[in-house]
C-alpha cells in the first residue's frame, strides 16, 4: 500500500482509497478503546471492497490494570467474507479473560448459513449480517449474529438524533443511532457523511466501554 493511500485511510470523516487498477478499494477503522474514560487498548478493522464482495478483519486487544497490575486481559480476531450485505463465511477466536471461544460460519443448504461454536453446529437464515457497524444495512436490520459467541440476536435499532463526540481532541457533530436487544444497548456515532466514528456501551459492574476513532 502505498503511503498516499495509508494516509487517506485516516482522514478524519472518509476512509477509502482505491487499490491499484482492479477497482478494489479498501477502508480501515483504528478506535482507541476506554473504561470509564481511561485507554485500555485498541479495536482495529478493515474492509476490502472488489465489486461485490468484501473481505473484513477485525482485531482486539484490550488490557485492564489496577494500581498498574493487569485484572483482565480481552483478545479477539476475526476474518469475515460477505457478498453484498450477506455475510458468507465466518472464522473468530476470542480469549475474554482465559474463556476462549471460536465461531466458524459457511454457507449451507438452501441458502442457509452454517454456524459453529466451539464444535456445536446449527443453521442460520439466509442473508445474515454480523454487528458490522461500519456497513450503513445494518440499521436496518432486526437479528445480527454475534461473531464472538455466534447467536444470533433479535435487535432493535434507531435513530436517537445528533450529538457532539470527540474525534482526535475535536469535537464533530454526530449522528447517535442506538441498538437495543438482549444485552444492554450500544449507542453507535456516525459523522454526517455516514462514517462509523465511534460506540459507547453499558458493560458488567455498570462500566462505560468507549470508541473513539483516532
């Protein structure tokens, strides 16, 4: 990649650039993680875009200290495949403080989708679309699987209005859309062009768990 490229991945609002001259183009999100408005570490993604296929990864690593010793340590990786806004193949491993998970997921009969967890199978619905923020779909929809324990989740989301977030120690106006279900809800922010630039959300003990893209 090119370091022009490299250095329009970052712009503030927009993260896309073409790749060479096969009309790929790819897109990177690089989010400072805080609890409670102290930095724990990063959540890394990228998109690649050929036509209508894309190729994801996503990596996490997450450290929490107290009195500067480490009480917990978080360490996820995923590499996903989609074909429009479906989601075609699925592979994760995640370490959540020792409790280890993989998720594997493929194409099935009949359009189905092929879901694994740690050995288990079952079989998903068609067209099925992980918690991809970055994807403007996803405010559509009304079920998302969760790539780190692979149940699907019955979701509910919205826009809640516009709001200011702090984005590299300046504060842009955002779009604030809120995804309710089974767990506590995630307020994601957008930019006014669309872009995903940062998540707040409720995590045990009652914690604040931020994104902030950077």
């Amino acid at each position: 990649m090119t370091s022009a490229c490299t250095k329009a991945l970052w712009l503030p609002l927009a993260a896309a650039c073409a790749l060479g001259s096969s009309g790929a183009e790819a897109a990177e999100w690089r989010f400072r993680v805080l609890l409670d408005g102290v930095a724990i570490g990063e959540h890394r993604f990228s998109v690649t875009r050929a036509e209508d296929e894309r190729q994801v990864v996503s990596e996490a690593d997450f450290v929490v200290k107290l009195l500067g010793i480490p009480v917990y340590r978080y360490r996820h990786r995923a590499s996903e495949s989609w074909r429009g806004d479906c989601l075609m193949q699925l592979a994760t491993f995640t370490d959540d403080d020792g409790k280890v998970s993989q998720v594997r997921a493929r194409p099935g009969d009949n359009g189905r989708l092929d879901v694994t967890v740690n050995g288990a199978s079952r079989s998903l619905p068609g067209c099925t679309m992980t918690f991809a923020y970055w994807n403007p779909a996803l405010r559509q929809q009304t079920r998302l699987l969760n790539p780190q324990s692979g149940v699907e989740e019955r979701v509910q989301i919205h826009r809640v209005g516009d709001g200011a977030l702090d984005v590299r120690g300046e504060s842009v106006v955002a779009q604030h859309w809120r995804i309710e279900g089974p767990a506590a809800p995630l307020d994601v922010w957008y930019s006014r062009q669309g872009d995903w630039i940062g998540l707040d959300s409720t995590v045990a003990g009652g914690r604040r768990l931020s994104y902030r893209l950077q």
